[in-house]
C-alpha cells in the first residue's frame, strides 16, 4: 500500500500532456543558384565590359572595376589608381585600343551565385598613330567577380600573353 501514492503520481505523470519540444534552430535553406542566368548575366558583363574597353569608353570601362581591384600583369602587380592614371594618359595622347574581341569565354559560378570567375581570350588591336602598323594583342584574362548590391564588379584580373593559336 504505501507504493500506492507513487504509482499514482506516476500515472498522472504518463497521462498529463507534454509540452511541445523547443523548435531547432534550422538555418534556413539557401535558394538554389540558377547557374545558367548567372553565367548568362557574367557573359554580357563581361562583353559589355571588353566593348567599352574596345572603345576607349573609360568612365564605364573604370566603373566595372570594384576600388579595391587587385591585378596580375606580366610586370607585377598593378593597382586600379596606377592602371587608370597610365590608361587614361596613353588614350588622350591617341593611343588605347580601337578593337577588343572575347572569346572562347568559360564561367564558373560559386555556390551562392555571388561570385564568379570568367576565362578567356582577348584579342587587341591597339590604337596607334598614323602611319604606324597596329600589331594584334592575344591576351589570355582571368577576372574574379563579386556581385555587390545587384551589380556585378570585377575584384581580380590576372592578364598576361597568350600562345599563338593552333594551326
């Protein structure tokens, strides 16, 4: 008899409802990446950003640049101010390029469909003064982009020579 008590409460236990267990903390599920409009979006900014290079359209060719825009050259690195003050010099002077083709672009796009890394070649045909001979330029780019606030900016270039193509 004296178990009587315990086996009631007990049973009172077993029958009450229980509260509900505390929600998990679940991080919300990132929305799928839609990769081929990203890279449809990177391909036109990056021929946009080549065809106002191509036509010495500097304040939007500079404006696709992020400011603190890192790059490779064959001579080293080269800061966005240095680049821009050299480029901008060589254009009033007449020079800067009066013809810039891309191809063979691939992009790749991260995860969060935030970044983006496009590959490609780049043939320049350099503005030069009269009676000279424009020499093409084959270029192989790598620009490294970041979207930031809905625009996508160029964060990295690595610029150098590209082989002759194949015969």
């Amino acid at each position: 008899m004296k178990h009587l008590p315990l086996i009631g409460v007990l049973l009172l236990s077993a029958c009450s409802p229980t509260a509900p267990a505390p929600a998990k903390d679940v991080a919300a599920a990132p929305a799928a990446v839609d990769v081929a409009a990203t890279q449809a979006e990177v391909r036109t900014f990056i021929e946009t950003y080549n065809g106002y290079y191509g036509a010495n359209d500097l304040d939007r060719y500079f404006a696709s640049f992020d400011p603190g825009l890192t790059q490779w050259w064959p001579s080293g690195r080269v800061d966005l101010a240095t680049y821009e003050k050299s480029w901008r010099e060589g254009v009033a002077k007449g020079y800067g390029t009066a013809k810039a083709v891309v191809s063979d672009l691939q992009i790749q796009v991260g995860p969060s469909g935030d970044t983006a890394v496009a590959t490609y070649l780049l043939e320049v045909t350099p503005r030069v003064p009269a009676g000279k001979t424009a020499t093409v330029e084959r270029n192989q780019e790598t620009d490294v982009l970041f979207k930031q606030a809905g625009q996508w900016k160029i964060v990295h270039v690595n610029y150098g020579p590209a082989a002759p193509p194949k015969k």
